[in-house]
C-alpha cells in the first residue's frame, strides 16, 4: 500500500488502544474447519479488496504494512498484535506478530492455521502459523524470478490446494508480455499448474479477482471488461462477460446472483447469467455492502448513502473523539454488515492510526483499535 501510513508502520514501538481488550490473542488450532463458512466471510470482508486481510470465527486478521500482523473482533471486544508473548513489546522479529511481508501479505485462512505470502532478496515462501502463537512453519518457497513477475497477486486455499491469481508476466511467443493467470499449487508436492494465461500486453487492463464459493472470478478491466470464471472442482474456464466501453474499475464482490464492481463514479452489478451490467450508485466510494456505500466528503467528514443515493447517516471524526484535524481512508472491508476502514492522520502530532468501524444503517461508527504509525 502506497501511503505514508504503511510506510511509517514499519518502525512502530508499541500499541495504543483505545478500547479496553484482553492483552494479546492466543488461541488453539481449531478442531473443526468449516471453509464454506471461511469462504462466506471472506467475501464479505475484501468487498472493497484494498487491503490484505481475512476473517474468520468473528475475528479479522490483518496487515496494514509494516513487519506486524494485527486482529481485531468484529465486535470490538478484543484487539492487537497477532502476538501472545508475555511482556512482548513488538518492536522486533523475535515478536509473535512479526512477519517479513515484501508487498501485499495475501491473509489466508486454512485448517485453523493462518497463511500468507512474504520474503526478500530472492527468499520468498508461503508462511502459515497457529494464530498469535510461535507455531510457524514454511510451506513451499518460490524462486526469485516468478515472485518478480506475479508479487500482489490474489490466493486462496482449498482442499490442499494453493491458487494465485492476477496480473503478471507470462511468456507468449518467447516474450514475457503482461498476462491475467491463474496458477494451482499442491500444497504436499508443491507442484505448480498453470491453469488459465491471457495476454493483456498493451491493453491498460488491471486484474481483478474474487472467490465465490467454489468458483474464482478473474475480472480484466480497463477501457473494456472481461470476467472469466474458474471452476476449482473441475477446472473448466467459462467467460462471465465481455463488454466495451464500460470504463475501469478497482474492486470486485462476488455473490450468489451477482457481481458488483466499484469504479471511479459508480457502483456497478453484473449478472452473471446474463452478463448484464447495471449501476447501483452513482458516485464515488470508499466502501459498500450489499446495503449501504461509505463515502468520503472531506478529510474529517464521511457520509453513508444507501444504494438509491439517498443520505442514510453523516460523521465526523470529532464524534468519536478523534482530534485530529485531517486524514488519509484507507478501505478495509465489511463483514456483519459492518464496514471497516483506518483513518490515518496525515498532521504531525498524533502518532496512531485508527481502526474504525460503521454500522450504516444506525448510523453508528466505533473505534475499533489504534495502530502506531512510529
């Protein structure tokens, strides 16, 4: 993430809380697994994709950059570091929290283990631990070369097997050219299968990508718009929509019945049955939900509208307390019907940035958890 908050994160000291939480989170592999339910929360919580997090069991497991991973309950009763030594003080690779992430940690949950993506000078792998414990292990390593060419990409795992989704290079016609892909690893073998190459070489397109159930849509979006979709059981590729002109957009949501993408003035929906496309709000965005659209007015004010435009709730950052006078958004995501989003003073004086989050519909924003900036 490009902004002076990632970048500042990664000398942070210690955490300042605002709300009182349980020291730092400690828990046991879970016994039970349940991935539809890790698939259905998920979803719901990158509505906004712009941030590296994944929620699971009514807790979010997050980077904002930085070398920390932090967790935060939805309902606001706990937070901090992904951390639970005694005393720690979270200010070096010795701390539980601690993860050598080079861009975008791509937070994954499998099995009662947390997974993501990290390394450096030509040392990338696939990290996974027991959630706030020092139960880590390496999963599979990648060589400097294809880590180059494909870092920011989307992954999820599912009945052992590693995906990775995006945009990067791939050879076509002994050249590397700007490629959408798809890539199966097994986790056991570590053998990697590319499953689905598109040339996007001199087509502005940027990647766009979302799991849907047993499904990965991969949206190729610039001028034009392309989604494809990626059946995880069988397979099988099969074109959702193939439409001109439409512009670019830069988040995507799959559901059930519908895709929605967010775009510089508008919230649209897609049909995938029909490949149909419709706006659902016009205007720009932060976040949304399947209900409401959190937009920003100006540094210290935001405003949510539900999907008809119509004012639904107002706030400032003086209503909870926050003295700071102007700020950066950075989206998060939504689940429970929350929206989630930090709020970075961009001002010298205050040393913490801020996990907020909204309840459209009461009009209700909380803060969550304050996270140091250095």
């Amino acid at each position: 993430m490009k902004n002076s908050f990632v970048k500042t994160l990664a000398v942070c000291l210690c955490l300042v809380m605002l709300l009182p939480i349980c020291g730092c989170r400690n828990e046991e592999t879970e016994a039970l697994w349940d991935e539809a339910k890790y698939v259905r929360e998920n979803a719901r919580l990158n509505a906004a994709g712009a941030m590296d997090a994944v929620v699971y069991d009514g807790i979010i497991y997050y980077y904002v950059g930085g070398p920390y991973l932090y967790y935060a309950a939805v309902d606001g009763s706990e937070a901090g570091p992904l951390c639970s030594k005694p005393e720690c003080t979270h200010d070096s690779p010795s701390c539980g929290a601690y993860a050598n992430i080079v861009l975008n940690a791509q937070l994954m949950m499998y099995n009662g283990r947390l997974y993501w993506l990290e390394g450096d000078a030509g040392n990338y792998k696939l990290v996974s631990a027991v959630p706030g414990s020092s139960d880590r292990s390496v999963e599979q390593r990648y060589e400097a070369a294809f880590w180059g060419s494909h870092m920011g990409c989307y992954s999820t795992i599912s009945n052992g097997m590693l995906y990775l989704a995006g945009k990067g290079l791939e050879i076509h016609d002994g050249e590397p050219k700007e490629s959408a892909y798809i890539y199966v690893q097994d986790l056991g073998s570590g053998e990697m299968e590319l499953v689905f190459d598109r040339d996007i070489d001199g087509l502005c397109m940027n990647a766009l990508v979302k799991r849907h159930g047993d499904t990965i849509y991969l949206a190729m979006t610039g001028e034009d718009l392309r989604i494809i979709a990626f059946d995880m059981k069988t397979r099988e590729v099969s074109e959702v929509a193939a439409l001109n002109g439409v512009g670019e957009y830069f988040d995507m949501t799959a559901e059930d019945d519908r895709i929605v993408l967010r775009g510089d003035a508008s919230i649209d929906e897609l049909d995938p049955a029909t490949g149909t496309l419709k706006k659902l709000y016009r205007g720009e965005s932060l976040l949304n939900n399947d209900k409401a659209v959190l937009d920003v007015v100006d540094m210290t004010h935001l405003e949510c509208f539900d999907l008809d435009n119509d004012l639904i709730g107002e706030w400032c950052f003086e209503d909870a307390g926050l003295t700071f006078t102007e700020s950066g958004k950075i989206p998060l995501g939504c689940v429970d019907g929350k929206l989630f989003f930090l709020a970075e003073p961009l001002s010298d004086d205050p040393n913490v940035g801020y996990l907020i989050s909204c309840v459209p519909e009461e009009n209700r924003f909380e803060v969550v958890q304050a996270i140091p900036r250095g």
